[in-house]
C-alpha cells in the first residue's frame, strides 16, 4: 500500500488509537512531553527531520530548516530535534514558508518562538517550549532528513506521525500497515463500545474484564 494511502487511513485515526496499537504490538513511538503551542489542529503525514546543535559544535552554511521546507511534499511534517528550552529552534518565517508549501505542520523536540505568527497563520506546531531568544549564534543546522532521535523515540524520513491533544505518536515506515490496521480495530472495538453505552447498556458491563484485554492480539 502506498504511503499516502496509509496517511489517508492514519488521519481518520487519533493517537489514543495508535497509542493502544503500538502497545499491542510492543512498539516504542509515544511522546507526551511535547504539547502544541500554536492553535490546536492534528497533525498527520509522512516525516522531514531535522537536527540541530549548539553553534560551537559545528557551522551551516544555510539557514536552519530551510532544507527541510523546501525538500517537504504537499501534507508532510517536519521534525525536528533540537534538545534546548532556552533557544528557539523554529520561528515565524519557517512557518510562512512551510504554509506556503503545504506542509501539514511541526515538530520540535525544544523550543520554539514567533507563537503569536504561527497562531495567525493557524499553522499548527508542537514543541518542548516558546521562548523569544534567537538562534543566531547559538544553534545551526547539522544535518536533515536523517535519524534523528525525539524524546527517546528514534525517527526515520518517511517515518508516518500523528499528533492531536492528547499527545504525538510515530510509526516507523517499516511498522505502519500493522500499526494503522492495529489501530483501526480498536476504533471499530471502542465505537461499539460506546454504541452500546447509549443504548443504555450499564457502562461497568462495557467495560468490565474484557475492556483490560482488549489490546489483545486476534
């Protein structure tokens, strides 16, 4: 199956449904410390990566994610990893140029700043924290579209992300049939589930014994 195929069936999905999957599975790819910062919109699609370090440890002769941005396909995300709250590591100009590509929005394992642009913009980023401190001189590009590692989640490009109020979840490429169709059966599980609610079925029957087990693989 294709990856826009499998990113079209992943948008119908939430991270709750992906979280239970990758947990049937025994799959790492939750990350709970990253929150949105801008307006709050899901964001799904297929992986850009970026990773960034302090200036001493090395010099970019372009403008950090500007690569990235310009490498990105209609509907991808870029994430990036970056590691420090003191020094934004994405702002408001990244922003206008990724709307201008269609990019479906970031990710950044740090900060970031410009939130007030990017609220305007509606263009939905999650990241560690906001501040108004610059990268000039502090942080550089070291490399884009290679592993990075985001919170301890290793991420691949062309890995698939999904991220929505309740936290972020990445799918390795490798992994994203099983995952996506993992996920999509819990959905159909908990959509009779709360079908049978309204019907007026005592809720400490619905989920009784079998709701702890129902992760279980078939």
């Amino acid at each position: 199956m294709t990856q826009d195929k499998l990113v079209d069936r992943l948008s119908k999905l939430d991270t709750c449904a992906v979280s239970d999957a990758l947990d049937s599975l025994e799959l790492k790819g939750v990350v709970t410390s990253l929150k949105s910062v801008s307006v709050r919109k899901k964001i799904v699609g297929r992986i850009v990566t970026v990773k960034l370090v302090s200036a001493e440890q090395g010099s970019s002769k372009r403008h950090l994610g500007t690569a990235a941005v310009e490498t990105a396909s209609n509907g991808d995300v870029i994430v990036v990893e970056h590691g420090r709250d003191d020094v934004a590591g994405w702002g408001g100009n990244l922003c206008v140029a990724a709307v201008q590509r269609n990019i479906s929005g970031v990710i950044i394992d740090g900060a970031c700043r410009d939130v007030d642009e990017m609220c305007d913009l509606e263009f939905p980023v999650y990241a560690r924290s906001q501040v108004p401190t610059t990268a000039r001189g502090r942080i550089v590009e070291q490399s884009f579209n290679e592993r990075i590692v985001i919170a301890d989640v290793e991420v691949d490009p062309s890995d698939l992300v999904i991220a929505d109020g309740s936290g972020i979840a990445f799918i390795q490429s490798s992994q994203a049939e099983v995952v996506i169709s993992t996920a999509e059966r819990i959905v159909e599980k908990e959509a009779a589930m709360a079908k049978a609610i309204r019907e007026g079925k005592p809720v400490s029957e619905v989920m009784g014994k079998d709701y702890e087990t129902m992760l279980k693989r078939d």
